[in-house]
C-alpha cells in the first residue's frame, strides 16, 4: 500500500528518524529498503508518501534536497550499490530507526556522500556491518558509533580511500574482519581496537599504504591472516602481536616494503606461509620464527632484496612438506654464505624428500663461496631427491 499527500494526518508523529541528503540531476531516485518495512517518507520538495515498499521510486527536478524518514515499524537501508546510491550525499540516523540487526550493503556504493551520522545508540542491536559503507569514497571521516553488538565486518568500510582517520569504535564481538579497512589508503594510523574475538584477519588492510605505523591489537583468536597487511609500504616496523592460533599467513605482509624488521612472533599453527614477505625489500634480517607446522613456503622471501642473515634451525621440524615447499622461497635475496648454510643444514636436518628450493638470484651467494657445512647439506639433499636452484 502506497500513496502521496501532503501534511497527512496519519503520519507518524515525531522527527526524522533518518534523514538523507539528496543531490538530483533531474530524474529517478528510488529509496531502497530491505525485508518487512512500513515508513514514511518526506521527499523535500512538498511531497509525502508511505510505504511498504522495499523500492520506492521518486522523480526530482534538479537541485539539492533533505529526504526525512519516519517509521513505527522499520525501515533498514538496502541501496547494495544500484547507482541510486550516487546521489546520496549524507546519511544521518536522528534516532532509534528500527533498523533490526542487519546492516548489511545498507549504503555499500554511496560514493557521494561526504558524512555520516548516527546518535547514540542507534546502530547498537546492529551485528550485520557487511558492506554497510563500502566503496563510500568520499567520507574524510567516521563517528563512534554503537558497534558493540557488531559480529561480522566484511568489507564494511573497503574502498572508503579519503578516510584519514578512524574512531576507536567497539568491536569486542567481532569475529569477521574480512578486508573491512581494505584500500582505505589515506588512513595514517589504526586505532587499538578490541579484536579479541576476531578470528578472520583475510585482507584486513591490504592495500592500506599510508599506514605508518599500526597498533599491537589483539589477535590472539585469528587463524586466518591472508592478505592481510599486503601493500602496506608505508610501515616501518610492525608490533608483536598474538599470532599463535594462525594456520594461514599467504602474502600477510607481502609488499611492505618498507619494513626494516620484523618481530618475532608466534607461527607455531602455521601451516601456509606462501608469498608471506614476499618483496619486504628493506628487511636486512629475520627472526628465528617457528615453523612445525608449515606445510608452504613457496616465494615466502622471495624478493627480499636486502635479506642478508637468517638464523640456524628454522626448518629443523615443520609439518608434511609439498612438493613445492620452498620454489622460489628465497628467490633475488642477499643471503650470506652463513645463511645460506643455516638453511641447506636445516633443510637436511628436516628429512623430508623430493621438495623444490630456489636460493638463487639476486646477491645471494654462490655455490663457489659456500662453506663446507653448506655443500655437505647440499649435496645430502640432491640424494634425498631435491632439486635446488642456486647461484653459481
């Protein structure tokens, strides 16, 4: 049931409790909602209508204009990125909306809207934050909003590249953390949020290169860290964060370029470790890590072009190695006689059989500038079935 009137009698009483700013060419905007709603709407230019549709359609001359909500029911935003969203250019949430515990693609492509509001307490049942503000471009900053019920933040701010800061918000529930801060490029620093319960790390940050510096959050339930810092060529140095219940490392800091250390933190769980410091170009050292369960090392330094020294008796145990565990694991370093003796031996001290290295390329040393320990681990592992690749 729909229809248009003007200073309808049956309106809800009380204020917005949603308004949007609207930015018209001319033409078609169509409100859009999700699930069971029944609403009011005031478009801004004398008209108001109600509604229980989910796809509200509107024609407006163009021109700029406020769009104010009223429901006693519910109303929760659904625009998921249709081009309606285009011509949003502010969000705020004036009071208790109504708007359930699903959030999910509620503004994902508002690419136009330059602020976002929410009072207190609002968003506070909410525990969908799937796509809520993806690919909203244009938001310079963010409220501290009531996200304490938040469970799942999937890509909720991904692509929100002019955000320069972002606000110490609740998210103690969290368990989904999938790419939620992806390419949020202009973002110098992150707050010490609660992750405690997190527990998917999957590109977190990727892509986030202004970062200079990040804070030690607690990851101490994150099994998943795929992706997760990758491009971040802005950090100079990263925190000792809890990693032990990590199985999963693939390209975790793959492209920090800039890293100059790294700690020494807990990869006890970890099984997948290809391509993780891939191109971690100013790292000259590494920590002596602990590998037992690593399965995949494929081009985990590969690249690593100022890598001199890595220590004895990594490889000593892992788990069940692939046959191409180690291709190209240490591809275009710089690795010194030493280290690459600390390896080789480790490697034989390992056991396993049949298993690809690459340790050439770039200025590591040469097969003619090995220590006898190396040549003997060396040849050892050519009859164990190894096919290595080395400098001359």
């Amino acid at each position: 049931m729909s229809w248009t009137t003007v200073n309808d009698q049956r309106n809800p009483p009380g204020d917005a409790q949603i308004t949007y700013g609207i930015t018209s060419a001319g033409g078609t905007f169509n409100l859009r909602s999700t699930g069971t709603v029944d609403y009011e709407v005031e478009w801004g230019d004398g008209t108001v209508e109600r509604s229980t549709s989910n796809v509200l359609a509107h024609t407006y001359a163009a021109g700029n204009y406020v769009l104010k909500i009223r429901t006693s029911q519910q109303y929760v935003p659904y625009f998921n990125n249709t081009t309606d969203e285009d011509q949003i250019t502010s969000v705020a949430l004036v009071s208790d909306l109504g708007v359930g515990t699903d959030l999910t693609s509620a503004w994902y492509g508002a690419n136009n809207m330059t602020g976002f509001d929410a009072a207190s307490g609002v968003t506070s049942s909410v525990i969908n934050f799937i796509n809520t503000w993806r690919d909203c471009s244009s938001l310079t900053s963010f409220p501290l909003i009531d996200t304490s019920s938040g469970t799942s933040f999937f890509y909720a701010w991904t692509n929100c590249n002019n955000l320069t800061s972002f606000p110490l918000i609740d998210t103690s529930s969290g368990t989904n953390f999938p790419a939620t801060w992806a390419n949020c490029t202009s973002l110098t620093s992150f707050p010490l949020l609660d992750t405690s319960s997190g527990i998917n790390f999957f590109s977190t940050w990727q892509n986030c290169n202004n970062l200079t510096s990040f804070s030690q959050i607690d990851t101490s339930s994150g099994t998943n860290f795929f992706f997760a810092w990758t491009n971040c060529n802005s950090l100079t140095s990263f925190p000792q964060i809890n990693t032990s219940s990590g199985i999963s490392f693939s390209n975790t800091w793959q492209n920090c370029t800039s890293l100059t250390s790294f700690p020494q933190i807990n990869t006890s769980s970890g099984t997948n470790f290809p391509n993780t410091w891939q191109n971690c170009t100013s790292l000259t050292s590494f920590p002596q890590i602990n590998t037992s369960s690593g399965t995949n090392f494929t081009a985990a330094w590969r690249d690593c072009s100022s890598l001199t020294t890595f220590p004895a008796n990594v490889f000593d145990t892992t788990g069940t190695l692939i046959a191409s565990a180690f291709n190209n694991a240490f591809a275009n370093c710089a690795l010194t006689a030493q280290s690459v003796e600390n390896i080789l031996v480790s490697l034989d001290t390992n056991g396993a059989t049949g298993i690809t290295l690459s340790i050439n390329g770039g200025t590591t040393a040469g097969q003619s500038s090995w220590t006898a320990a190396a040549t003997t681990a060396y040849n050892n592992l050519i009859a164990k079935g190894w096919t290595i690749t080395a400098n001359p």
